[in-house]
C-alpha cells in the first residue's frame, strides 16, 4: 500500500470521555463518523455519538428511543434465542437491534484539532418510528447557502437515509426519509451539474448483487430518481464485501473525486477513490488499485470494533485535503493528504 495518509500527531482528537452523556443512566461508548463543514470561519464536526447504559456482567442492555425518552432493553447474555457475535449488532428472537443508540452532535475548532461544545446549539435526536434505534454518520454538503444533513436512519422497520436542512444550525427542517432501506452512505455533490442536483448512495441488495455505490439525480435535493450503480466491490481486493461513498464529491481538474471506504470479509475498513468525469458524473473514469488509507495506528486497530478507518467529512482548502475520520468505530481522527498525490495513484480504466 502506499500510505499517502498523514495522521494528526494530536490523534485520537476526541475520545468517549470527552463529552457528557445525553441523559442520567446513559455512557457514551463511542465518538465516530463525524460529518463536517465550515461555519463562521470556525471547523465544525456533526459527531455520531453512540451510547448505552453502563454494561453489567452477564446482560447486554441497550436503549431504543421511545417517544420523547428511552427504553432500556436487556438480554441474558446466556439467553439461547441471542446471537450477540458482532459487538455493534445483536438479533434476539429473530428480531435484529443496535448495540448502542446514536445521536448526532456539533463541536467546533478555530485550528482543527482542538474541538469544543458550543453552547446554544440542540443536539440531533432520531425521532419518530423511522429513527427509533438512532441517527449515524451524517454527511453535510453546502448548497446555495443550505446545509444538507444526509444521515443514516435505523429502526426496526430498516437502515435508510434520512435528511434535514439548516441554515444556523439552530433550526432545522426535516424531510423524512429519502431512500428506503436498505441504504446509507449517502453524500450529495456541493454543486448542480448540467441544473440537476446529484447524490452517491449505498443501497444493498442481499440475493442478488450486493453493497454498491450509486448515483441518482434531482430536480430539488430532495427526491430522487435516475439511479445508476457507479462502483463495485472487487473479488479477493480490500473492497471485496462492501464499498461506499465518504463526503461530497471534491471538484478537481481531472473530475469529481471521491473518497469511499472498503470493507473486506474480514470487516477490515480501508479508504479508496474513484473519479467521475466532471460533466456526467455516472461515468467513472478511474479509481485507485490499493487503499490510500488502511487501518494500522494502535487507535484504528483497538477500540468498538478494530481495524476501522471511516470517513465521511473532510475540509479543502488548495491541495490539502484534511479528512476527519472515526477509528475502531470509537474515536474521531484527522488525516491530511495531498489531493494531487491521490489523483496520481488512480488507474485511469
Ligand atoms: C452496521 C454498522 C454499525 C451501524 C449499523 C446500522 O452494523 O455500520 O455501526 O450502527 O450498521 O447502520
């Protein structure tokens, strides 16, 4: 691999500890995901925050939302109708649950590294049937003024992608639910193409094809249509069980760039990147043989679940590419690369 990946040497930037639970009998387990953008010339970072109630010997408990509180649920963990083999799912009497319930939640930075709470701004709850196991890895794209919050929505009906819009961060309007599930990883470009709006998403389909990345148009951004598969998981490579996309789209001389993640059979999460040509994005033009980023600090391969790198926000400015990033699905991390150096790493096809 080449590792074009400078980590901060500040890394892990936010960990567990750092932030307060959001309600009495809750911990936080993790800091992953975090979306990002520019606000008031300060670094912003939308945070999944995932929590679960302090774990007792012998029982799993986790909360779901249940109108405006929680419900905590506990299990046996000898209770012979629990498969509990992945740590971030379980599936009791055949019905599958989360681990954890997430929330999404802002901190600002005047420098990137060091980030903060700010007081006066809500935190993001899921909220109704759709959202009742939580909200997760948010992506924020700017478009004409108007933040788009693409998230993904889990519940006991499914794993989809919700959206909300602000403009201050402080009101928000919701949309519902703009892909059925399965879907997530869904990361509108910051730009119209030709007057259409354009997003990546990552439906599943388990019988027949698989985790692919897909694109779709819009007249508004907020109803889609036209979908096409762009890229898929490759046989025996890094990216072999699951691909999808990471923020908006970067615009450079040479097409629309994105960073995507990989998975393996081994849940091993490494990142990627295509390239799509600038005037029709449904046309990928080239993408990178060998992951740009692999798991490998102590902090990516122990945590929640190790052997993770994960990026859906970063910050541009030039060359330099800054990603913000979750590690072992427990710790927020930022890299910076060099946006000339990735797009010299494509094979054109
Ligand atoms: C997967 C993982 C988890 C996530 C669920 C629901 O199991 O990505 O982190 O909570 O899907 O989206």
């Amino acid at each position: 691999m080449v590792n074009t990946a400078i980590r901060f040497s500040e890394n892990p930037l936010l960990s567990p500890k750092d932030l307060a639970p959001s309600r009495p009998g809750l911990e936080i387990a993790c800091l992953l995901n975090p979306g990002v953008f520019t606000f008031q010339n300060k670094t912003w970072l939308l945070i999944r925050v995932a929590e679960r109630p302090a774990q007792v010997d012998g029982i799993i408990s986790f909360p779901v939302l249940k109108g405006d509180g929680i419900e905590i649920i506990e299990i046996k963990e000898n209770d012979p109708e629990l498969i509990a083999t992945d740590p971030r799912v379980i599936t009791y009497k055949g019905v599958d649950y989360l681990t954890t319930l997430s929330h999404l939640r802002l901190v600002c930075s005047d420098d990137g590294i060091n980030f903060y709470q700010p007081d006066g701004y809500p935190i993001l709850q899921g909220e109704g049937p759709d959202e009742n196991f939580g909200i997760e890895d948010c992506r924020v794209a700017l478009i004409d003024e108007t933040y788009y919050l693409t998230f993904t929505a889990v519940s006991d009906h499914g794993v989809g992608v919700g959206m909300r819009t602000t403009k201050d961060w402080k009101t928000f309007e919701k949309h519902g639910m703009i892909m059925p599930p399965h879907n997530k990883d869904c990361a509108l470009f910051e730009e119209k193409i030709n007057g259409k709006f354009y997003t990546l998403h990552r439906p599943s389909s388990v019988d027949l094809g698989g985790n692919y990345i897909w694109l779709a148009e819009s007249p508004d951004g907020i109803h889609w249509g036209n979908h096409k598969c762009l890229v898929k998981t490759r046989k025996n490579n890094w990216d072999s069980k699951r691909v999808g996309a990471g923020a908006a789209p970067i615009k450079t001389e040479k097409g629309w760039l994105e960073i995507y993640h990989g998975a393996n059979k081994k849940h091993q999460y490494c990142l990627g990147a295509f390239l799509m040509d600038l005037n029709d994005p449904s046309k990928v033009i080239a993408q990178c043989d060998e992951p740009i980023m692999k798991p490998i600090a102590e902090y990516e391969m122990c945590g929640f679940f190790g052997q993770v790198v994960f990026t859906n926000g970063h910050i541009i400015k030039g060359d330099e590419l800054t990603i913000y990033y979750g590690a072992a699905d427990e710790f927020v991390c930022g890299a910076k690369f060099s946006i000339q150096n990735i797009l010299s790493l494509l094979k054109y096809k």
